[in-house]
C-alpha cells in the first residue's frame, strides 16, 4: 500500500493552520505543535482535548537525526512517535539504525512498535532514508473502535509498515523522544469522534417495549418508513427508517425520535437507539409539532421544519419546506 507525499502535504497545512480545544458533536480536531523545533534527550508532547473517548487518531511526525557518530552495529540514532493513554503506558512506533561499517548507510531501518512501553514486535524497512541524518516520516492511525493501530512511514514514498493491537485504550497525549539531538519538522494530531456517540438517547428496546406498551394514540409508539415527497436536487432520503417516539426523559413535554433500523446512508455509524430527532407539540394546534432532525450526516435540521399527526393517529409526516421534502411514518400496531 502507497500513500503519496503530495496528497499528505495538504493534510499537513491544514494541521499546522488549525488547533481546536474540544471535540465537538461529528467533527474532526486538529492539534499541532510550533515547528519546526528540536529535542534533545526529552519529549515535545500535544495533550489531547475533549470531553468524550477519542475514536479516530491520527498523528504524523517527519523527524531526522541532524548529527551522529560513526560506528558499526546500534550507535543510539533513533526516535519514537507514540501515544500516552489515561492508564499512564504508552504505545507507539521507534525508528532505530543499525549499521555494518563505519561510513555507509544502514541496509535497512527498525520500525519497533511499542506496547506499555516494551518493544513486542520489529520490523526491518527499506522505505526509510537510511542515513539518520535524513528526513523520515511516521503516521499512526488509531481505531479505538475496533482496537488496532497502523503504522505507516518512509521517507518519500510512505508504506504500511506494520499493525498493532491498542485494546481499545484512552488515547490522551501524543508525543516524539529521542536520547539524542533530533530535528522535528512536523507534528500533528487529527481526531474525531463517532457522530452517533453524541446522540445517544438512553433508550433499551426493554424500556422502549414497556413504555409503549399498548400506546395507540397520540405522537407515542413505533413507526416505519411509509413514503415520500422530495427533490432530488434539494435532499434524498438517508434509509427506509423505523423510528419509536417516546416523550424524552430529559425535556418535559418534549418527545424524542429514536431510530431503530433502516439507514442506508452512514448505516455503520447509525446504531439502534440513537436519537434521530425531536418533536415539541405547537401551543393550541392540535397534533402538530416543531421538529428537530438530524440527518443521514448527523447534521442538524430545525429551520421551519415540523411534524405533523393525521387525526386518526396512524400518519406521522415529517416535513422539510425549504429542502422540498416529505417523509411519512405508519404507525406499526
């Protein structure tokens, strides 16, 4: 697998424009250090920021050893890129140099990766610039989703060096060491979150079943995808949606939308039970209501939007006038 330079270099302006403080609902965060700078036999670290689990990392440092003494076999050119989680270990990715002579390039770099700061596993490379004194580039990616890292790196033409299991750890710093003097051209951090982890309603299908046990009028109950109205060009459907309309637990007098299935936009990332919007009954109009939707992007729509419930209590449509769409619900009995 290759990763072009070129397309990287528009990632790295982006981050060494940007630095955000908190992760907010569905978006990326951007974190980078001053640069360029250099350590010497310590750390430049960036604290990761926000308020819930980090689910997505990606950190990125391109670093290179400006002076070292010739030798033969390890001589102590080497730098890490790596993680500390909340638990106080780390993990990461060291790139070390081994050489057989005095005055010639290693044959090959050591990509170690770190575990609670033990070397568990390392790989030989010829992607790497194999004079210290060069430039080279290391990117880890995390998935705390699915608990496991990638590590990319070379000098020019980046590759995917190796992978590593995470557990899934709490991700709370990103930071480069070296015991010796090692010039840092980059540093960054990228993180998001899983949209739906924002929207998390706190209903179970067992509090849902009871509450709308036997409920046949009113906005309550459970409702599927019936059909629609729409424009193409304004907006199309994110799925055939079944939806339960419970009053919220949180707002009195205020009923949330909870979607349960049929997403086919985003499908991965709509989970059952999470909120899918809000309806809050119009003073002295009888089965109307505003509306609040998030969509198949997680977005937010409020603007002249409202809902509506057909006098015998079996249609709930869901209008959408500036995006010219409609979307009807049947009550399922």
């Amino acid at each position: 697998m290759k990763f072009s330079p070129k397309h990287l270099f528009a990632f790295v302006v982006l981050w060494s424009a940007l630095q955000l403080c908190a992760q907010k609902p569905g978006e990326t965060t951007f974190y980078y250090s001053p640069l360029p700078t250099t350590v010497d036999g310590d750390t430049l670290s960036i604290i990761l920021a926000g308020s819930f689990p980090i689910d997505y990392v990606t950190i990125q440092a391109r670093v290179r050893i400006p002076e070292f003494k010739p030798g033969a076999g390890r001589t102590g050119e080497e730098w890490t890129l790596g993680f500390k989680t909340s638990e106080g270990t780390q993990i990461g990715a060291r790139i070390s140099f081994e050489f057989i002579d005095y005055d010639l390039p290693a044959p090959y770099v050591n990509v170690e990766l770190l575990s609670e700061g033990q070397v568990v596993k390392s790989v030989a490379s010829q992607s790497f610039s194999r004079k210290p004194t060069g430039y080279n580039t290391l990117i880890l990616n995390v998935n705390n989703l699915s608990g496991e890292m990638e590590i990319i790196g070379g000098c020019e033409d980046l590759s995917l060096i190796a992978t590593l299991a995470t557990d899934g750890k709490e991700m709370t710093e990103v930071f480069v060491s070296s015991p010796r003097r090692a010039d840092v051209a980059l540093l960054t951090a990228r993180t998001s979150v899983e949209p739906g982890r924002f929207l998390h309603s706190g209903w179970s299908q067992e509090d849902l079943s009871q509450r709308l046990s036997g409920r046949t009028e009113g906005v309550e109950g459970w409702w599927d995808y019936l059909d629609r109205e729409n424009m193409p060009d304004y907006a199309r459907p994110g799925g055939k949606y079944r939806l339960a309309v419970v009053e919220s637990q949180l707002q009195d007098g205020v009923y949330d939308i909870i979607y349960l299935g049929g997403a086919s936009i985003n499908p991965e990332q709509w989970h059952p039970y999470t909120l899918k919007g809000k309806l809050t009954p119009t003073p002295a109009i009888e089965g109307s209501f505003s509306l609040l939707w998030y969509d198949a992007e997680f977005n937010e729509i409020n603007e002249e939007c409202f809902a509506t419930l057909s006098a015998d209590g079996r249609i709930l449509t869901l209008s959408f006038p500036l995006l010219q769409s409609v979307l009807r619900f049947g009550r399922k009995e």
